[in-house]
C-alpha cells in the first residue's frame, strides 16, 4: 500500500506565468474542462491573479500538480472559482491541502461561507466537497455549457 505525500511537501506557491502556462494545458486535457470544451487560452486567463482573485499554483514536493483561484469577497464570503489536481496527483491530499488554505482566507476575513461551483456529471469533485462539508446550495442549467448542469454548493463556517 502506497501512502501519499507528507502534508508538508504539498504547497501553495505564487503562479507565475511560466506555471499557469504549463499548467493551463494540462488542465485543458482533463475532465471537466475537456468535456466542456474549455480551452487553454481561456483556463489561461483564468489562472491570473488581479480583480479580488487570488491564484496559488499547487506542487507535490517540485512537481507542478494543480491550481486554485479564488474569488475574495462574494456573498459573505470567497468563491472557490477554479480547483484543479492533475490525474497524477489526486487522492494524495492536494485538494485537501488547498481547501484547508481556502478556510484560512475566509476565516482570516472573518466570512460565513466558502462556495464553489461544479458540474453535475463530475461525480468525484461532488463526493471530494461533499466529504468537506459544502451541500447543494442550487442547481443551474445551462450555465458553462448547453445541456450541463452545474451545482452550486456552499460550505457554511462556524462563528
């Protein structure tokens, strides 16, 4: 039995533009951006920070595994508007390592919520947020794509 990475190896680092360009790709290739047909010029753009967004480029140890972009500040509290971990690298606390750093902000800001989007085919991502807390806040058709819905969840904070 394999165990995962230290907790400690898993970091949260600025994105440079070198690293949203590799990562943007790659991301591009996976599910659900693949099947949204999300290209990586837009996923791109989405990994720069500026306009209330904070980005954070995800590594195991030096490996580039994901991303995160966060939206400060949005109904009483952040928006998780992009996580990804590369096929690689899931299940071995990648997600888990920057959920926890998602808290810190809305904790830190003193927030109520944490919410996110996801789509509603993506079974593993609904489960993974499930497992932290986030319930179903709202369905929303049709919002990224013509005949895919997406979820919207929200993970209340203890005052």
């Amino acid at each position: 039995m394999t165990t995962g990475p230290d907790i400690t190896e898993i970091t949260l680092d600025e994105m440079t533009a070198e690293a949203a360009d590799e990562r943007a790709e790659r991301i591009a290739e996976i599910d659900p951006w693949r099947r949204l047909a999300i290209p990586a010029n837009r996923i791109r753009r989405l990994l720069e920070a500026g306009n209330g967004k904070e980005v954070r480029a995800i590594q195991i140890g030096n490996r580039p595994v994901g991303a995160i972009v966060v939206q400060r500040n949005w109904l009483l509290g952040p928006y998780l508007q992009h996580l990804s971990v590369l096929p690689e690298a899931q299940a071995r606390g990648a997600g888990t390592r920057a959920l926890h750093w998602l808290e810190g902000i809305a904790r830190r800001d003193r927030q109520s919520n944490i919410w996110l989007c996801v789509s509603a085919f993506n079974g593993q991502a609904l489960a993974f947020y499930a497992r932290h807390g986030f319930f179903q806040a709202a369905n929303l058709p049709d919002l990224v794509r013509p005949g895919e819905d997406e979820i919207l969840m929200r993970r209340r904070l203890d005052a």
